[in-house]
C-alpha cells in the first residue's frame, strides 16, 4: 500500500468501504433517472433537433445561408470547430498528462471529462464537415486511389494534418476511454439484476474478470497509451493554429499560435470540466468524490492556463507593434478600437482578467464563483476565436472589400444545435454509463481516503483473527470434518461481530478533538439530552458524549463551512453533513427557546 | 476425484490478500491466479507473474506507423506527383520532409495505439460477447479471489492447501472439482 502525507487533503471525504464506491457510482445507473434528468433531455434534444434541421437545410441550399461573404470567408463555422476542439482538449489533459505525472486527483474526474472531450471532439467535427459543402465526397481528403489517376491530397496543407490530428485523437482518446471503462462495466453487469441490461453490459465488458494478468496489462496499457496521448493532446490544437498560423493574413500569421493555442484549449477545457462537474457532483450525489479540493486544483490549472493566454495576447500586441509592419500592427489596433472592439473586450475580460481571480484561495475554493467563471471563460474563449477569424479577415487589403460579419439565423442554429447535440451525449452517458472511474478511485481509497488516513478505519477490514473467525464459509465442504468446523464457527460468529464493529472503543483522534474544542467548552453537568434533536438516538448521543459533546449549544456552534468529514466518519451514516447541519439548526432553535 | 481441486479463496482486503499470497508462496504453494475489483500494486511479482511485453509491441507498432508514414509520404508527394508550388516542384523528400512531420507524427501514434489495443483485447481474451470467468460476482466490488488448484500443488494433500488457506484471513472458501 503506498503511503500519501498526512498534510495532503484527502481524496475521497469521509468514510467509503469499496463496496460504498461501487454504490455510490452503479446508483444513478440502476435506480430510476430524475425528473430533472428528462426534462433536461428533452430541452436538449429538441435544440439537438433543430440543429440537425439547419445542417440539413445548409446542405441541401449550401453554404450560402450562412452569412459569409467574399472578404469574410470564415467566421462562425471555423469559430465553433476551434471552440468545440479546445474544448476537447480537457478529458484527455486530465488522463493522460496527470497520469504522467501521477496526480491522483485525476481519477475523480477523468471518466467524465473523457466522455465530454469525445462529445466535443464529435461537434467539432461537425464543421469542416459541413463546411465541405458536398459532405457526401467527404472521403476525399483521405489519400485514397482514386479514378483520377494520381490525385492525392495535398499533404503541404495545414487543413490535411487537421484531418490526421483530429482523426487520430478522436479514435486514440475514444480507445483510452474504453479501456477504462472495461472493468468498470464488468462491475455493473455484475451487478445488473435486470436480464437486458445484464446482457448488454457483459457485451459491453468484453468479459472482463480481473484477473491479475489482465490487470497487470491494464495498467501498462494505460500508461503507454497515456504517454502517447500526451504529445497527441499537443499536437492537435498546434495543428489547428496551423491552419491560421502558416497563412499570409495579418492578425493570423504569427509564430505564438500554437503554444497560445494549446494552452487557451486547456484552459477552455478545464472550464467545460468544471461546468460539467458542478452540476454532476450534485445531481448524482458524488460530493465525497468530487470535492472542493478537485474544484480548486481544476482552477489552478485555469489560472496558469489562462495567464499564459493573457501573456499571448500582450505579446502579441506587443510584437504587433516592434515588428514595424503596417499591416500587422493595424490589424490588432483595429481589433481592439475597430467595428469589433466589444469582442475585443469582452475576450479580453473573461479571458485575462477574470482568471486571475483564482489567486484568491477564498474565491477558488467557492463552488458557486467557479461555476460563474467557468461560464465566463466559455464565453470569452468562443469570443477569442470569433475576434481572431473574423477581425483578421474583415479589413481587407482593399478598403472597398471591407465589410462585417452578420450571422444568420442558420449560423445560430447550427451553433446552439450543436449545444444541444453535446448535452444529449453527455447526458445519456450520466444515465448509462459509470461516471466516476470506480475501479480506479478503488486504488486511492486507502492512501487518499479521509478515514483511512485519520486512522478512524480499520485496515484492513477485520484483523486476521476476527475475520476468520466471524464468518469463514467453507461452501461445498468435501469432509465431515469441515462441516463440523464451520458449524462450531458459526456458532462463535455472534460475539465476534460485535467485537467487529470499528467504533466501540475509539482512541479520539486529534484532529476529531480539535474539532470537538472548536466548538467550546463544557462540563459534564450542563449536559443536555441530546435525543431531543430528530433522528438522534441514544447511541448516536453515546457517541457524541464520548467525544466531549454534551450540549446543544456545542451543536449549535458547528461551523456549517468546516470540514465535517471527521464528524461524519466517527458517527457514521446517521452523522452525514446533512444530518449534522439539520441539529446544528435545530439546537440554535432550541437555544433560542430557552432565553426567552 | 482428488487430483484437480480448485480452491477459491476469498478475501475481503487486498492487503490481505496480498500478505496471504506471500505466506502461500513462502510455503511453496503455487497461486495460480488472482481475481481482483482493482489492480493490487506489487501482486505480480509475488504470484510469479511476469511483466507484460505490451509496451514493447508498442513501440514495434510505432515504428511500423512511423515507416509506413515515410513510405507514403515519399512516394504520393516526391515519386507519383511532385507537387509544384510557387514554380518549385517537391522533388527532393529530405527537403520537403518538414512539412510531413505532423502525418508523420500522427501516423505513428495512429498505429502505435490502435494495435496495441486490440493486441491486448486478444492476449487478454477480452472481446465483445466473451463471457465472463470471474468466479464470483463480487470480485468485481469488493471481494478479491485467490485461486489454487491442487494440481499445480501435487505436494500437498488438499487438507494441507485449505488449513493453509485459512490462516491467510480468508472469508470464504469455495472448493470446485473439475474433471
């Protein structure tokens, strides 16, 4: 077992068996899905719905309903494909990278944000598509033979490695995520009562048993394929800033794209996570795993991420003007002071400044801020690519081309269609597939698990003794012998369970005892009868007395923004963060009564 | 009757078992497979399992990608159609290789990944409609199974392996005779 510093936060809150894991994850998939989870569909879908209908109305009219024009010959289409790969760019950042570099919080979060990178990847994809105008000779951009004789692709051509770059990471990061999801759909078709879904999660395992060969190739697969996905995650949005970046236009062609390009991809990705984790970790119950701790790491890595976007765009004026080219320094003060200075600034806004708010540890560290921020760098990081295309291409060389980009309503549609394309993804993966990488959070449990390092569980589980004697089954036995044994173990079974039960004798421990003192002092004949609060029983109180809390007024001075997971993991199930704040409210009631 | 016994020996902690496995082995005893929710850091070595060639086949498959990227970059823009831009023909692949370095690159990966992939969905027997071999259900939650067969353990009689089995902290134990 590897051993992680006491000092490092824990992981996985308060106390989680492997069996509380596997719950916690199957839930969502076997129980019925909320209300809430329908009607998000059907919004979704319907918006799905419409896209669709304008990507069929585009195709079948052409690329005239969208509303470009001779000078700008890209604007929204190139936007949301660069939009929707960057985001992309998270879910494998996430397994892959921090999986290098052995970040254990990944694991909480790579399921997820894989999934999302994948459904990104798909709606970007969208575009070129599309914008091929004739989608069904989209083939052609394979180097295939052909009746032409030797008619091949034009592999000079930033726009083909696009093809290659964003192929590849589509496939390779759809494979990554399937080798993890495995094992993970082995556990729910064990555990699948319902004949279909049994059947279709033991297709969907590959049957998979976990044999400790298997494992053992599991983990080196991940780690090569990790290693390769690495560069992969690089190589792609360096790719992308090709396209604009080996051109001749003014405002595009600039040696800062990709190394800029990349990192505005993570950054845009890592907002997307966040957006994403927010809600999930709510709706699905999955606050012990996804915690504040995995929120703030995240924004970290968008205020380094984004600091280094808003190191580029200040280099990039910079360089504008030193290089003394009339053209280039025009097009970026043109950017920032011409017909579209508003997306100027309001890129410049969620971009670079609202980051740097994450330097704040109270700021990054509160749920609802981020979620805000993490909109906000959505939307400056559409508007970055909307300024970078449009504003270069809109200023012709020749005044009289000048002209503005106007969207229609089929460039809207096919945009928010895409929206709408990504959530129904996402959201039927919530509902079908495993979100959480449980067999791997399984790992972490004991050295990142917060009542395994506060030494509050017993690993392992049963002490050797107590174990065997509290419930060895010899199943089919072969022998009289061994039926008489298992018989008289049996019948020791009773009081060896009690002797089981971790928490009869606790050695306080002395962070449990900090919190207890936090909530001041008292003596043991002011003791109030704790029952009175709902759902307190006499044991619960036992357990509270025990640990030095006697009164209400102690109650009621739980600190409701504390960590309550040492709390929670002492009393156990009855002693949730929910519970606790219910009697905290309470006990402040009662106080109130008594001094009046 | 006798001679092929298989013992599934379960546990519920993988610490556990692990310290079973090593007791087992010191004994001489030969485990002839684990059934695990997780991988069990540092099992393999205990059980004698040999590290996997994976990563090996990996790099093969990269090379594989990185030659075939060359050969057909080499051959669709030098040999077949030396593409003309701005009056100079790509005639010299040393020349025009920079330009090719991200297919190659992406090529490289595109094999390395891919074949190694379904090379261990093959080698490890995973393939869609495979059935499952885990013995038990839960080895895919919480419980984790040592496996012994009496065969691969010719010098101890059955009784020994199962007294053996239940001083390592077993909880249950399953005995299946084959044929």
């Amino acid at each position: 077992m590897h051993k992680e510093a006491t000092i490092r936060e824990p992981l996985v809150l308060g106390h989680k068996t492997y069996h509380q894991v596997t719950e916690d994850v199957c839930k969502p998939i076997e129980g019925k899905a909320p209300k809430t989870w329908y009607i998000l569909f059907a919004i979704a879908a319907i918006i799905g719905v419409y896209g669709i209908g304008c990507i069929l109305y585009l195709l079948g009219t052409g690329i005239g309903t969208w509303g470009l024009n001779k000078t700008i010959n890209w604007a929204w289409d190139i936007t949301n494909f660069v939009w929707w790969v960057g985001i992309g760019h998270a879910g494998t950042l996430i397994s892959a990278v921090l999986l290098l570099f052995r970040q254990k919080w990944r694991m909480a979060i790579n399921r997820s944000a894989e999934a999302m990178t994948i459904f990104a990847v798909f709606m970007a994809g969208i575009f070129p598509l599309i914008h091929m105008g004739r989608i069904w000779v989209a083939y052609w951009v394979m180097p295939l033979p052909n009746q032409f004789g030797s008619l091949w692709p034009n592999f000079n051509s930033p726009l083909l490695w696009d093809v290659f770059a964003i192929s590849t990471y589509l496939s390779v990061s759809l494979v990554f995520w399937y080798i993890g999801l495995i094992p993970d759909f082995s556990t729910i078709r064990d555990r699948a009562k319902k004949p279909v879904a049994k059947k279709i999660y033991s297709m969907l395992s590959f049957g998979w048993s976990g044999r400790a060969k298997q494992w053992s190739r599991f983990e080196t697969v991940s780690l090569v394929l990790a290693g390769l996905a690495t560069p992969l995650v690089f190589s792609v949005h360096s790719i992308v800033s090709f396209d604009f970046a080996t051109s001749v236009i003014p405002g595009w062609h600039t040696t800062i794209f990709p190394p800029y390009f990349v990192a505005g991809a993570v950054f845009s990705g890592f907002a997307m996570v966040q957006t994403l984790m927010l809600v999930m970790r709510k709706a699905y119950n999955l606050e012990a795993y996804i915690h504040t701790k995995h929120i703030e790491y995240m924004n970290i890595v968008i205020m380094a991420t984004g600091s280094i976007v808003g190191t580029a765009y200040i280099t990039e004026l910079f360089i504008s003007w030193y290089s003394g080219v009339e053209y280039e320094s025009y097009a970026f003060f043109n950017r920032a002071t011409g017909p579209y200075w508003w997306a100027y600034a309001t890129m410049m806004t969620c971009n670079v400044l609202s980051p740097q708010l994450m330097w704040f540890k109270k700021l990054r560290t509160s749920l609802s801020f981020t979620f805000v921020i993490a909109i906000v760098v959505n939307i400056g990081m559409w508007f970055e690519r909307f300024v970078i295309i449009t504003t270069s291409l809109h200023r012709d060389y020749l005044p009289s081309s000048w002209s503005m980009f106007y969207p229609t309503h089929i460039d809207i549609g096919i945009f928010v269609g895409t929206i709408g394309l990504f959530f129904v993804f996402f959201l039927l993966f919530t509902r079908y597939f495993p979100v959480l990488a449980l067999n791997e959070v399984k790992t972490i449990l004991k050295s990142s698990g917060q009542s395994y390092k506060d030494g509050t569980a017993k690993t392992p589980a049963f002490s050797i003794e107590e174990q065997h004697l509290a419930d060895v089954k010899v199943k089919p036995s072969i022998t009289n012998e061994t039926i008489v044994s298992s018989v008289q173990e049996e019948t020791k079974t009773a009081p060896v369970q009690k002797a089981v039960d971790p928490i009869t004798d606790p050695v306080i421990d002395p962070a449990l005892a900090k919190i207890v003192t936090s909530l001041g002092s008292t003596d043991a004949t002011k003791k109030d009868d704790l029952k009175e609060l709902t759902g307190l029983d006499a044991a619960l109180e036992d357990k509270l007395n025990k640990i030095g809390i006697l009164t209400f007024s102690q109650i009621a001075n739980i600190n409701p923004t504390a960590d309550l997971g040492l709390l929670t993991a002492y009393l156990g199930n009855a002693g949730s963060q929910a519970n606790l704040l219910a009697w905290k409210l309470e006990a402040e009631e009662k106080l109130k009564n008594d001094n009046n | 009757m006798g001679s092929n016994v298989v013992f599934y020996a379960m546990y519920n902690d993988d610490d556990v078992l692990k310290d079973g496995a090593k007791k087992l082995v010191a004994k001489g005893v030969k485990v002839s497979e684990v059934f695990s929710p997780f991988p069990i850091h540092g099992l393999d070595p205990i059980i004698g399992l040999k590290e996997t060639r994976l990563g090996i086949m990996a790099f093969i498959y990269g090379l594989t990608g990185l030659a075939l990227a060359l050969i057909g970059m080499r051959y669709i823009m030098i040999t077949d159609w030396p593409m003309n831009i701005g009056g100079k023909p790509n005639f010299s692949f040393l020349e025009n290789m920079l330009a090719f370095v991200p297919i190659i690159f992406e090529l490289t990966v595109l094999f390395a990944a891919h074949a190694m992939v379904i090379t261990y969905f093959l080698v490890n027997k995973t393939i869609p409609g495979m059935p499952a071999q885990n013995p038990d259900p839960r080895t895919t939650d919480d419980r984790f199974v040592m496996e012994l067969r009496l065969s691969e353990n010719s010098k101890f009689s059955e009784k020994e392996l199962e007294e053996m089995l239940m001083e390592t902290g077993i909880v249950e134990l399953d005995l299946k005779h084959i044929k």
